[in-house]
C-alpha cells in the first residue's frame, strides 16, 4: 500500500490539521504507526480492497507532511471534504475515533487540531462570548468572581437558595451547580431554579447589581431542554452543561436551539481523556471544539488550585478562548473560567498568569471562609479589587477585615 | 476532616459501588488519596465549609470500604441519593468527574461500577436486545455476519449501495457505515440511506432473507432526529450512533424517543479513555451504561484483530451484555459487535471464544477478498458455518472456493 507520509506536502486553506504525538507499539516503525493512524482516521482499512479507487484516494487522502521521530509529533493534514459541517462527533470519529486503540501504537494523543475557516464559519460559536456576558452582568473590566454552593451536594433547595444569596449579598458575581447536582431527591431541580432565580430577582432589585446563576441543566436531552425552558420561564440567564459527560451532540443541540440563554460549560471527566500527556485528547482540542459548539464560559482549569494542569497550557488554552483572530472567523470569544480548590491568597498569582478576562470561581474559598459565606464572598472580591488597585493582598488585608480572616486560613 | 474510609462498612443492595485502581501522587498516602476522591465525587470540598451540616454528611457520605495497598485498588460505596435516576451524564459527572484531574492522584482508572436495581431500573434498556434482533433478522442461532461498507468514506451513494448488495448477495446479514461516514458531499446521507434501503427491500423480496443496515446518524441531537425519521420513512430498522462522540445525552435522547429502530452502537474515541490500564475509566463501565442507555447492539472489541484489548476482557464484556440475571431487571441483553481487522481464518478462535450470542463484522475480509466482496461475503459465512457444523476452515475450504481464496490471502 501506497504510504500516507508525504514529507513534501504543504498543507493548504483547506485542510484540517492535526498534530498527534506518536508512541509506536515495541517493533513497530514510526512510520508504519503514522501510516496506520492517517488511514484509519480517513480512507485506508488494514488490508488492499477491490472498492478503492485511485480517484478516491486522490481526493481524500491524509497527508503526514511532519514526522519528528525524535519526539514522536507528527501532523497530518485531512482534506476538508472528509467532514461534515457542524458536526462534531463526526470529526471526532474521524480524528479522534479508532486510532487510540490500534494494536500499531503504544500510546497516541491528539495534542492539537487546525481547523479551516470554512469548516469554522460551519458552526455558531457562543451566543454571548466576553463581550456579551459583561454587559449582562455590567461588570465591564475586572475579572467576574463566582462561587459553586458548598457542599457539592446535600443541601435542600432553601438552603441551597440561602447560602447562595449569602455569597451574591457578600459580593460574588455569580453562583452556580456542583457538577454533581442536577435533580436528586433532597433537591429537585425546579424547585431550587425557581427559588434561586427569585433570590436573584430580589436581590438585584435591591442592591442594582447583576446576578448569574449556572442551573445544572446535564441529563438526557429532553430533560435539558425542560429545565433550560423552566429556567427561561423562571428569568434566568444560564444554562449550565457538564459538556463532557453530555456529550457533543447533545451540547450542540442545546446552543443550536438558540435558548437565549448564556452556556456555563463544566469540563468534569476531562482529565480522563486530557490528563494523561502520551495518550488521549488534550485540553486545548477540547476546548476549541466547546467554542465551536458554541458555549460562552468553560472551565480551565486554574494553574494554581487543587486540579493538576500547568500554567503554560491553561494560560494556552484561555488565550485560544479570548482569540479574536480571523481563523474563528467572527465567532464570539469563551469567557475562561477558572475553578478548583482558589482561594484568596493565590488571586494575585492567578490574575498575574491569566489576567482580567477570566471567571474566578471559589466554592471552598467563600464557603469555607472562617467567619461566613459573606466574609467568604466579600473577601473573594477584596482580593481581586485588590489586584486591579495594583495593591497587595496582605496591604489591602489591613484594612479588609473579611480578607485578613481568609488569609489567615488559606494561606497559613 | 473525618475519613471516608470505612472498612467495616458493608454495603447494601441501595449502594452504588466502584472500584477504583488509585495511584497516589508522590508523597500522597493511599488513604489521603482515597479520601479526596471519595469527597470530590460526592459531598466533599477541598477545605471545611459552614453549609455542611452532620445531617448531609450522614445521609450522603461515601464509604470506602475495601482498600488495598499493595494494588491500589478501592471500593467506594455511593448512597443511591447521590444520584438522580435515568440520568448517565450525573452519574459520570459524580464518580468519574473531577477525580481524574486531582493533584492527589498520580493515575486513576474507574475499574468497574456495580448499580442498584432501583437505579437499573429507572433506564428503558435496549428497545430489542439479542432476541428482538435475531427475530427481526430471522437468524436464530448462529453469530450474525456484518461487513462495515470500504473505503470507510469517497464512495458516492449508488457506488456504496452496490458495494453492500455485493456483500448481502453474498452472505451477509447485515451492512453499516463506518463511524466516519455521515454525511458528506461525495455521500450525502439521505440518498445513501434511500438508495441502501430500496436495495435491501428489492433483496430482500427476491431471496427471501431478512438485512440490517445501520445507518450512521451520529451527529448534534437535531440532525439525528431528522436521519432516524428519514430511517423509518424509508423502511429501514437500525440507526448506527457513534455513541463515545455523540455522548450520553445525546444517545439517551435516542433511545426515550421510542423510534422503533435498533440502535447499533460505534464506540470510535473509547479507547481515547479505556486504553490507559492505569487512568480513565473501562470498557466495562462504558458498556454497561450503555445496556442502560438501551443499545441493541455494541462494539466490545475482538481479542483477536486490529485493535488491542486482552481476550478476557472482550468476554468479561460480552458476558456482561449477555447476563440475564437478576441485577439487569429485566433490561433487554446487548448484541455484542466483534469488529476491526476481523477476517475468515480469525473466526475459529474468536468464536470459540465468544461463543454464538455475536455479531461478526469484517470490513477488509469482506471488501479486500482477492476475488470480489461477494465472495469476501461468501467466505465469511462459510467460515461461521464450518464452526457451527463442527469443521476446520481448511477442511470446509476444500470444497468452498470463497473461503479457500481468502485463506490464501488472509492467514498467508
């Protein structure tokens, strides 16, 4: 069989290119695992057939025009007419379907894709984006902060509704769902919508601001679609998504159907496709698929919480989700959302890397505050003022009492 | 914080339990390890929080209560509270969410998920199962023989309709899209589709046989509705979904809409997160959600192909699919798929060890057959018939010319 590897090729508007990082099986080339991945993600079986034809192959094939074997990266450039416009999963049958579990690699990971403008315009992108979301919320330029319920789980939909008011009353942006809670028996999803979102009305009438709240909305499609219809009833903004555990079809869906509302996209279950670094699909790709799909903040980990993730990938990926560039061809911008075991003492180390288009999420860093949730949220909010005065935290702390408590926790 | 591990726990008949394989980071205990994920994937946060009451802790709390230093391995016991029913992306969300991603855990696998009847039981299960399936087909007992159309994609519509009345004409049971093919310009679905399933009905009225072609409608949710009830237009009884890219809400939705048509499941991308023995999550658990999903029919690998995968955990799947016990409640079996570099002098080995309860494809067998795909056909079901007649292929291929050409050429 004719080899895929064409080192001379030049990849052009119109291919979609992948960058893999190929570790061959024991006693397997280099180039005959590059062979193996390019075929099977495209045109090619294990063995000659008599359907192929010199004029399919012509047109469709894959070409691995980069082969490092130093470090195992290789890019194959895919004609664009191997995929469908706007669908996802198809793609990922493609680029990312069979080719992790051939018997010719060892361990394989997609670690990058290139998509051309046309197959980009094929999509919405997010409904809001940035821009959009800051004029909702009127929160012009600092970083937005937001809070997840504590615990994950168990509270009643009062409760919950009470220590969410707690944090918005002390000074968080926005409160959303555990990843973990959509519709359980101590706190079925209607009712802790309707009570929130009535908080949310109320407290906004008292005190001017804007409100978000992130209703996990996860589950079967039809199950989305009756509660993102309850929250558009109930006068909320956001929907959110666990995007992975969803799935891309049912994500695509939900931003397709043009809810007018806002998409929070929650990554659980990433890390088992994204952690490992020789194997599977890294976050990037990932991420750049949920701007595709349309969803206006994606969680991205934070470079300094309790979720591994170095800083120069999150710091990659939120770059990508704020790139105005003209390869997304006008689609909107995701807002970064960093989440996960933040607190007030690494703030400014997190403004540093990240900047001020981010959503800075703490659950454990409002609810665990020493004093209360509202010291916790008031605190959350000193340090980031703190940063946008240019001041230090442990300066500001002395005359912020909320965040001189919280640091005397956190950052003991 | 109080540990959630617990070895004198039993759990009871309404504990979700999970085994995990856990490799703590380095300078991290075994046991502070499983306490994380035991917190993270239910109740807990990073740091002590106000809103946690012992009411919540008693009632939700996880229990870890086998640890095993010396594998790693861990069992976890959920209370069915912690989940809401009918709902798979909750359930991933939950015990296989952020705890892949944690700092305290070098590696993680989800190994293996047990489910309370009560849970099972709030799932529809497959619409067909192996019997409904071999009903439909009329092929009572003997492994049903399928061909994956090739070139995975570049034939047009009437060139891939002819492709698979070869391979129909000459043996097979059943035809399917490769989990690339959707719908692009070179074979845009809706003519594929009407183009197949007239071809099939005209087949079917002059032999006498009953086909299955699963149709590949993977894609956003609104675009599978669309391919299904153009399905069900046209006559035909499968829709093929690549479940893993597609994702669970998506194939969920799928399956509570109650088309009538049998869902063949692709799983491309599985291995993205099932390869890694030590991190992601089995093949195992991703099967048996989709038995809950209601699959009629599901890739579980070949043990004897292209793609890796040990042999007895293809057969600990198939059993799985197959079991008619009690713990499934009476949810409808799974028709396991063998498929992937699958050819005729495989198939003494695989069905020994597989037995009959499965549906053999072989793309390249079919289509790379020296002499035509009919006699690729051909040969795959002589190949089955010496195997339920008790005979050698070599033996059978003395007087079946088919199965003698692919001899020649596949077990060269």
């Amino acid at each position: 069989m004719q080899s895929y590897i064409d080192l001379s090729y030049q990849p052009g508007k119109s291919d979609v290119v992948c960058l893999f990082r190929v570790e061959p099986a024991v006693n397997v080339s280099l180039e005959k695992a590059v062979d193996a991945i390019a075929g099977e993600s495209s045109i090619g079986t294990w063995t000659d057939i008599s359907t192929m034809s010199e004029e399919i192959r012509d047109r469709l094939r894959p070409r691995a025009f980069s082969v490092d074997s130093s470090s195992g990266l290789v890019k194959i450039a895919y004609p664009l007419e191997l995929f469908e416009p706007g669908n996802i999963p198809q793609l990922l049958s493609s680029v990312a379907g069979n080719i992790f579990g051939m018997k010719h690699v060892e361990n394989l990971r997609l670690e990058d894709i290139t998509l051309p403008e046309k197959y980009v315009k094929s999509f919405p992108g997010p409904l809001f984006g940035v821009g959009g979301i800051r004029r909702m919320l009127e929160i012009p330029l600092r970083p937005i902060v937001g809070t997840i319920v504590k615990p994950k789980v168990g509270l009643s939909p009062t409760a919950w509704r009470d220590a969410a008011r707690e944090a918005l009353a002390g000074g968080c942006d926005f409160v959303k769902d555990d990843e973990n809670l959509t519709s359980q028996d101590f706190c079925p999803f209607d009712e802790r919508a309707k009570l929130a979102l009535g908080m949310i009305h109320s407290l906004e009438g008292s005190t001017a601001r804007r409100f978000g709240y992130g209703c996990n909305i996860s589950g079967s499609v039809e199950t989305m679609v009756k509660r993102a219809e309850y929250i558009k009833r109930n006068g909320g903004r956001y929907m959110m998504i666990d995007v992975v555990t969803v799935g891309f079809a049912g994500l695509q869906y939900m931003r397709n159907l043009n809810t007018g509302l806002a998409i929070h996209a929650h990554r659980a279950m990433h890390a088992a496709i994204t952690r490992n670094k020789k194997h599977g699909i890294s976050m990037i790709v990932l991420a750049k698929l949920c701007r595709l799909a349309g969803v206006d903040q994606l969680h991205i980990g934070t470079a300094v919480g309790k979720m591994e993730g170095p800083a120069e990938e999150v710091a990659q990926i939120k770059d990508e989700m704020l790139d105005t560039s003209g390869k997304w061809r006008g689609l909107k911008t995701v807002f970064p959302v960093c989440s996960g075991g933040l607190h007030q003492g690494l703030i400014p180390d997190l403004m540093k890397l990240m900047g001020n288009d981010i959503i800075i999420q703490a659950g454990g860093g409002v609810y665990g505050h020493p004093d209360s949730p509202k010291a916790g949220a008031a605190s959350m909010r000193q340090a980031v003022d703190a940063v946008m005065e240019g001041k230090s935290i442990e300066e500001y702390a002395k005359s912020h009492a909320e965040l001189r408590r919280a640091l005397e926790k956190f950052s003991a």
